[in-house]
C-alpha cells in the first residue's frame, strides 16, 4: 500500500527490512580500506551471500600498530539480516579497540566474549584474530569455534589447526598458535561462507579450498593478495555462494623500493613528476582518492620549489623522494637547493603549493637550512575495498530436518537432512528440551544422518551442551559424518558411539 504522497511505505519492523538496506548497512559497518606495510601487502573481499536472506553478519578487519605489527580479524555471527550485521559491528568494533590496544590475542577475545554475554544474537559467534611481525615474519593466531587461517606459498598451500576454542559463549582457554612465514608466503582469513554448501560435506569442502589455493600459489607465482581474493571467490563462487564471504589476504614480502627522482628545475619537468609519482603509488596499490591527493601534493611542492626556491635563477637540482612507512603512510620529501622566502602577506595567485597541500589534509613539516629546504608531507596508505556482488545462488537445496524421537533407557533425538535454519535449529531446542523433561532425563542427540550442520545448528547444541543448557544431553555421531566434521571445525564436543 501506498501512503498519500505515493511512495511506498517501508516496513517498521527491523526483521523484515529489504535486503537492499541490510547489505547497505553491512558495507557502512565494514572497513572501506586496509592498510599498506612495507612487508605486508594486504587486500579484502566480501561477497554477499546470493539468496538476500542470507546477507549480513561476517566481517573483517585489519589495522596497524605504532610498533609495526599488522592486526586482523575475521568473524561470523550467527544468522543474518539487520539483526545479524548490529551485532557484527558491535563485535567488531570492540575486538578491534582491544587489538589497536595492543592487547594480547587472549584478552581481545575476552573483551568480545563479555560484550557477547550481554548482547542478544552474538552467542556462538565464531572468529580468526591474528598478529603479524613483519619484522620477522611470525604470524601468532586463535580461533573461537573458526577455521584456522592458510598458508599459501610456492610449494602450494597448508592449513594451520585451530587453536581448540570454541565459539563465543562457549568453552575457551585462550590457546594460541604460532608459524613463521617465509617472504613471499601468504596468509588468508576467511568466514565459512567460503566452502560451505547445502548438499555437500564440510571438509570436501573446506579441502577444496585449499585445493584451489594451493593452484594459484603453487610454482612460485607471485600472486597478489587482492588477485588471490578475487580468483578464489571468482573458483568458489561459480555456483553461488549460500552465505556471506568474507576474505582477508597478507602477503609477507620484501619491502618495495622507494621512489628517488632528481631533475633540473624547470617547471616543464612537473609532468614528469605527477606521473612517476602516480605510477608508482598506483604499484603500491594505494587507493585512488589518496593517490590523487599525494600527486597533487608532491606536484605543488616541487612547483614551490621550482618558482621560489631558486628566485628567478637557473633552475637548481629538485629532488624527490617517497617511501612506504612501517606506520602505513607514504612519507614523500621534496628537497631544493635553493633559497627559503617567507611568503608574502598577499600572495596573490602564488605561494600557494604549502597551504594547498595542507587543505587536502596531508601533514606537512618543513626543514629550512642555508643549503636549502626540505619540505616533507605524509599520507595514510590504504587500499581501498568494495564489494562485490556474487553468482546467483545454483546448487540444490535439500528438504528441511526431520525430526524423530526413540524412547529408551536413554531417550534419543534422531535428526537427519541438513540442520542449517535457524527455525529447525529451534525445533532441536524444544524436541530435546521436551524428552529430556527439562533436564530429568539423558538424552542422546543422533546427527549421524545429517547431511549439513551449519552455524544455527551448532549454535543450537552449543547452547545445549553449554553451562546454562541441560545436563545429561549428550550429543552422538560417527566419525566420518558430515556433521562431525562441521564440530570438529568448531570444537563443539560430541561422542563417537563404540
């Protein structure tokens, strides 16, 4: 129905907002940038998931440190829509605060896990979070109910465990694992959307990843870190990702060279200076707006000191140097050999390259000595991100769990088909909750026939088997099913019947 001025009205539930405002929502509340280290080359992707139900709730996140480690994170939350992306970026933004504190992996998790126990929708919220050293290369890592990251390199890729934690309301100990990278080695974060599937197993899945992985890093190949988010979602994504995707790539690398120009002073040179400046920027992957603006500064500083410095003598040498900072800015000098003049109260239309470069928000610092002047500014270096819509969804979407129930000595819950909404999640709650008579009764869950556990059944039986579920509730399984799989990826406890 339409209201008098013949828009449509808009509904005022928050539940049934149209998935055009979730996805907007989500992309205000994800990093539009990452940062740029010397020895870190980093780049993200998020893919929505292809059915507009299944958008919102994964992030990830990367920051540099004042002493030159690279923060990352990447996370889930369970479920989706705008419900799913609040609580993604009240997550988010606390663990981020706390590693941008510089707090140890452990405590950054423990600061999520206390907003996440007054937080409605956060329980069983599954993270990666990870430090790197590019001083020496060590990548320290820890998982709630989370996928280990992988390690890709010439002789293809590997995948570090988890560290046994499990998702946010759960057990945890705080464990950390620890490697090395080696230069030219990758390290890739990713939420479950990546390789999980309605009518397939986990771990196929999850090998498949590593397949393809390991086929664009093997053989020496120097693949970017944003070419390998994009070839790895474009190789996994051909049917259509279920879920929301969300990838963080870092690239361990020797430090790209600086930049070192010395010309005659002559203001016909400056073309020359725009465009090796902005080749160069544009192969340190610097975004656009940044590069623009680092252009134009480094442009309007050599103009000063070709008009000024030299007054109206033979043009003296220029010099330009730019180099990537351990801090994620570029750090571009102009030094002249010319002489400083106080510029003028009414300069007219010149003199103005200090002031210009100051509006367009670049620090500016300037070293005045007989022999000459230095002036030197300073931009952030980032890569800009977007995201990037995916496949139509194209895979086979199974019938609902069925639930069935056997009395015996110990009552049984037998489920089978895939345990993947968050209504049949749900039903599992009350079935178990109603056999075991709240409690008085064992009762064993059977997921021996599922043919897909997702994050709401693991929520589910988390909640069941965690401290305020219900004693006696003892979740079974065999070995090799998927859904022993999908826990042994999370951590969730089960038992192997004899």
């Amino acid at each position: 129905m339409a209201d008098r001025s013949g828009s449509a009205r808009r509904p005022r539930n928050g539940r049934h907002r149209r998935p055009d405002e979730v996805l907007r929502l989500q992309e205000a509340l994800l990093p539009s940038s990452v940062p740029l280290l010397p020895h870190a080359d980093v780049a993200a992707a998020y893919v929505p998931g292809a059915e507009p139900h299944a958008v919102g709730g994964d992030w990830f996140d990367a920051a540099s440190l004042s002493d030159g480690r690279l923060v990352m994170s990447v996370g889930d939350v369970v479920g989706s829509g705008i419900q799913a992306v609040a609580v993604m970026g009240q997550l988010r933004a606390v663990l981020s605060a706390r590693l941008f504190e510089s707090a140890a992996l452990p405590q950054a998790a423990e600061a999520v896990e206390a907003l996440a126990g007054r937080t409605s929708g956060a329980f069983a919220t599954t993270l990666c979070a990870a430090t790197l050293d590019p001083s020496t290369g060590v990548l320290d890592y820890l998982t709630r109910g989370h996928p280990g990251p992988l390690v890709l390199g010439p002789d293809g890729a590997r995948r570090l465990p988890p560290t046994g934690d499990g998702p946010l309301g759960t057990r945890h100990r705080g464990a950390v694992g620890s490697t090395r990278l080696n230069l030219g080695e990758t390290v890739l974060l990713f939420t479950d959307g990546l390789y999980e599937r309605p009518d397939a197993q986990p771990g196929p899945c999850l090998d498949r990843v590593l397949d393809v992985a390991s086929g664009l890093s093997v053989g020496g190949r120097a693949v970017s870190p944003e070419r390998l988010c994009t070839d790895l979602t474009d190789e996994l994504g051909v049917r259509g990702f279920a879920d929301d995707v969300t990838l963080l790539a870092v690239r361990y690398r020797p430090a790209p060279p600086a930049l070192d120009l010395e010309l005659a002073g002559k203001a016909e040179r400056l073309g020359y200076v725009r465009a090796a400046v902005g080749d160069w920027a544009e192969d340190l992957g610097l975004a656009l707006d940044d590069r623009r603006r680092l252009v134009l500064g480094v442009s309007e500083l050599v103009a000063n000191a070709v008009e000024h410095g030299y007054d109206g003598r033979p043009g003296g040498p220029v010099r330009v140097h730019a180099e990537l900072t351990g801090q994620a800015t570029v750090l571009a000098s102009v030094t002249d050999e010319g002489t400083w003049r106080e510029p003028s109260a009414h300069p007219g239309d010149r003199g103005r390259g200090l002031s210009m470069s100051a509006a367009l928000g670049l620090r500016i610092e300037l070293g005045i000595a007989p022999g000459g002047t230095r002036a030197t500014i300073e931009t952030p270096a980032r890569r800009a991100l977007r995201i990037v819509p995916g496949h139509p969804l194209d895979t086979v979407v199974a019938e609902p769990a069925r639930l069935t129930i056997e009395t015996s000595g110990r009552a049984v819950v037998h489920l089978s088909g895939p345990l993947t909404s968050r209504a049949t999640a749900a039903r599992l709650a009350t079935e178990v909750r109603r056999v075991s008579r709240n409690g008085l009764v064992p009762v064993d869950v059977d997921l021996h026939r599922v043919s897909h556990l997702g994050s709401a059944g693991l929520a589910a039986l988390e909640a069941l088997l965690g401290i305020d579920g219900l004693p006696g509730v003892r979740v079974v399984t065999t070995a090799d099913s998927a859904s022993a799989q999908a826990m042994e990826l999370a951590g969730t406890p089960f038992t192997v019947p004899s």
